[in-house]
C-alpha cells in the first residue's frame, strides 16, 4: 500500500469512527434514534448519511461523513480551491470528511456545525496537491457568553498543542468565514475556521484535525446540557427561527461546501440537511434596544475576542 | 424633455400607479393595512416597498417599485444581463420596476411572483441600450388544474394582442428561468418570463408590458378567492411549508434579480421580503404514491402546455 492511500486510508477511518461516537451522544441524549442512508455516488464513492429528526432535544441534527472521488469539471475545481494551478489529471480529485449540523429545539441551546475534511489532486503526492481543512462554530440564538468561551478554550487548546495550528488565526478566519455580507452579521459566535492546510507532513496535519474532531463533544455536550432544558417563552423561539432564516441565507447564498455540492451532483438531501427543520423571515425585523436579542446582534455584527486580549 | 426622460417617467408612473392598484386590492381582501417604507439608495434612487404581515388572507404579502440608477460594477454588469458589449460610460444604468410576490396563508391558495421592469444603460437611445422585461408566475402547493389554465390564459390573452409579445416562447422560458436544478423541479407551474425586450419602438414594448402588468389582478384574484377559505388539514399546511423551503431555495441559490440585488447593496428588506414568513426542510421528505402532493411533483418535473396543443 502506498503512502498515499495509508492517509486516505487512515482519514476514512477517523471521520467514520467519530460518526459512531457523535451520534451514540446524541442518541443518547435526544432519547431516539436516527435514520440511516448510505449512498453512493455515479462518479465515484459516496457517503453514509444520519440524521435525528423532530427529537427531544434535537429538531434536526445530521451527522454525515463521505469519501468521493472523481474528475472535477474546471467549474468545480476552481469553487473547490486549494490554490493551485490546475494541470492535466489534477482535475482527478479523491476528497473525505464528516460534517454535522445539531439545531436544538430549546432557543436557548445553540446551533452547532462542525467540518473535518481531507482532499487530494491527482496523486496527492506532490507538495500543494493534498490538504485538510475544518473547524467549528457555534450559532446561539441567546448569547451566554460562557458558552462562547468554553467553545472558544477547548479548540484553542487543542491548537496549541499542535504546530501546525494557530487559534488566533484560525479564529479570525472563522469570523471571517462565517459572515453574512448583505446583513453586516457573522452567522454566530465563531469558533476556528481553517482550510488548505499542508504543513510539513499528512501526519502533523492529521493529528491536529484528529485531535479537533475528537474534541468536538467536549466543545458542545456541556453548553448543551446547560441549555436545552431553559424555560424560554413563544417570543423566544420565534426569535430563534429568525435567527435560522439567517442560517439558511447563509448556507446557501455563502457556504462554499453547499455552492460545491450543488454544483458537483452532491446528494442533495446530505448537502441540505444543513438547513434547520423551520425558519422565518418577518419583513423589517427590529429588536428594542437593551434586550438580549439586541444584545446578540451586537455581538454578531462585532466580533469578540472571547478568550481576552 | 427628451425622448428618453419620456419613456423613463411614463414607465416610473405606471409602476407606481399599479402598485396603488394591487395594494388597494390586497387590502380589501386581506381587511388589513400595508407597512410603507420609502426608502432612498446612496449611489442613486430608491424605492417605496409595500408590505402586508400576518394578515387575515396573506401570510406575506409585498409590493415593491424602484427607481434606482447610478454607475454599475464590472461584476454588477454582467449579472445584470442584456447581452451588450460594455464601453465606458455604458456602465452608467437607469432601471425602474415593480415587483410582488403574495404568499397566502391557505395552502390550497397559490403563491404568486409577477415583476415589471425597464432599463437603459447610458444615455438609453442607442440600438440595445434600453430594454424591458418581466412576467408572472403562479406557484402552488395543491394543483388545481383550472387555476393554472385560468393564470396562463389571461397571460396568453395580453401576448396575443401585442406583435412583440409571444406567449409560446415567454411561456417555455419562464418554465426554464423558474427551475431548480437541484431539485430538479420547477418552483411552480409558470406563467410568462421574458427579458431583454427591444422590439422597433420602446412605446410598442411599453405597452406590452402596461397591459401585461394591469391584467394581473385579472390573472391572480379569481385563483385566490376560490381557495383562500378551503378547509385543510395541519399535514397539507407542512406540505406548503415544504413548498416554501423550495421557494427560498430558488430565490437564494438561483433568482437573478435576488442576486443582483445582494451584490448592488440594495435595500436588503426590499430584495428579500419575496420570502415566505415562514419555511420548513424535512430530511429525505417523500410523498406517498397517488396523493395531491405527488399529484404537484409530477407537474413540476414535468412542466404542461396548460392551454393544450
């Protein structure tokens, strides 16, 4: 076996490993099952999708891992990035993640999205042809600021054990990232964004992204189990459903991994399950000042250094 | 006052006369008042957006009319369509329009999208600098076969008294504008699209699209007053909430004038109150065999000619 294939090989089994353990939590807590559907794709491999809907605890919340491969059309490859020159059968690409969305029904616990992915060009061999890319963050309809900060430190933590990861950085990207122009707002509280990772080996890069994915209950469970069981009033969760009709702008005017999806013959229900169960768009929506809807905003159209200067 | 500055405040007036109309029609029916916002645009213009919330009939209901102009971006330009070669001051546009998208609360009571609209660029007089476009089209959630015939005849009706107009070729290329690729669906069941009109005269095309615009009450209030008090079930009012989910998706990934919209930093209130109050995404939703749900699918991967061969 080549060395190429050990670290898809090695990434595969990650991401379908931690699909066991992410939704074994949520099992767990929701108190229901989820559905299974393992698809596969006509170009080249699939994926196998699971999702927990209208729960106890969960609205929607979708767990999803992939492996594909294929020739990109120069359409595609250009969306998918990486930064590089575009050669001959570096159109051949082989691509793995697992990539989830948990939308709470209580508006007082947020929404969280969390992304591991592994791609390569062409043979994944030759410096700039193989990469990862991740992150997660954290989307609260009500702001508890120690939620925020408890999101912020676990993945600072686990980027400063790695050399390969920088949190001040990677935080700023996600701000960047996850920002919706055409509202002056970020999608919510951030949490680390990175992409074209390729430090000095696969496996530095592999296990900085090993040790994120890992933590990511550690990241969330907590916040969780201090939000979902709040009383919260009929104003508050439609509040909440504005905040996912913010969501759903988002996901499909900016996200790049749904603009790609969409225009790769992705699965379609696997690239949308993204999208919360309901949302709502009220006409010149206003909050009244010194409220704690007024109080997320602020925080969503200036980002905060959660963790101090 | 030159030929041009004519045909600009003929075409600002209409615009706003029939916004008058329809609103004052909305109003009877629905039994509630609009909220008006006038509102101005930095680089130029602006608009006066009509919206009805909530109410007794319509769950959304917006009329919105502009008049903006200024100088394009390179990237606004060519969004923005025409087919014509940019030179210099060619970047300079005027465009007026009315837009309206109603959106009951019945779900056997279909939405419906109709926008009229008129643009030069420069000083308008050349060959190809000044064009109209527009249309309506209807967008069901239960198909009564009747009311798409009813909404296509009207529309049949005003093409076939005007040379420039041609009801066969407006009708195929709303059913290719409106589609959702992904889906592979068709928002609804159509109506007439047409862009870029600029036939001998502006006055010919005016008065196409004056007769096209004044005959969509005709088109719409006969549809509406036979479902808005259907009884219906809380299962077919989710099926409309799934319908609507596919509406924002047309509007968000594909819709020209949405997009156009976001990146001219447009009134985003305006561009955007096309959407529904409220939307729903279930995972893998599948609609039995042999219901009316299934009933509209068909149709919508399968556009009909509703006025036969």
């Amino acid at each position: 076996m080549s060395l190429v294939n050990e670290m898809r090989n090695k990434m595969v089994e990650m991401v379908h490993d931690l699909q066991d353990i992410i939704c074994e939590a949520i099992k767990t807590i929701d108190g229901t099952m989820y559905r299974e559907d393992v698809w596969t794709r006509e170009e080249g491999g699939g994926g196998r999708s699971r999702v927990f809907s209208e729960g106890n605890v969960f609205e929607k919340a979708g767990v999803n891992v992939s492996v594909v491969h294929g020739t990109l059309s120069p359409e595609a490859a250009e969306k998918m990035g990486g930064g590089h020159q575009l050669e001959g059968k570096d159109l051949d690409f082989f691509a793995t993640g697992i990539s989830l969305v948990l939308h709470p029904i209580n508006p007082m616990a947020p929404t969280v999205h969390a992304n591991y992915r592994y791609f390569e060009r062409g043979a994944g061999q030759a410096e700039g042809s193989w990469w990862f890319g991740g992150g997660a963050d954290l989307t609260p309809s009500y702001l508890f600021e120690e939620d925020a900060i408890h999101f912020h430190r676990i993945h600072k933590e686990v980027c400063d054990r790695h050399e390969i990861a920088d949190y001040n950085r990677f935080k700023s990207w996600c701000d960047e990232y996850f920002h919706i122009p055409h509202r002056n707002e970020g999608r919510g509280v951030g949490g680390i964004f990175f992409d074209n990772i390729h430090g000095s080996s696969k496996q530095e890069c592999f296990e900085f992204v090993n040790d994120c994915a890992h933590r990511f209950l550690d990241a969330y469970l907590p916040i969780l189990e201090r939000r979902k069981d709040l009383a919260y009033t009929v104003q508050q969760k439609e509040w909440q459903q504005i905040r996912r009709g913010r969501y759903v702008e988002f996901n499909l005017v900016y996200d790049r991994g749904t603009k790609f999806g969409l225009t790769t013959n992705g699965r379609i229900e696997s690239i949308l399950m993204s999208l919360p169960l309901t949302a709502r768009w009220e006409y010149c929506h206003e909050v009244p000042i010194g409220t704690e809807e007024e109080k997320l905003l602020t925080v969503l159209k200036n980002p905060m250094d959660w963790l101090g200067a």
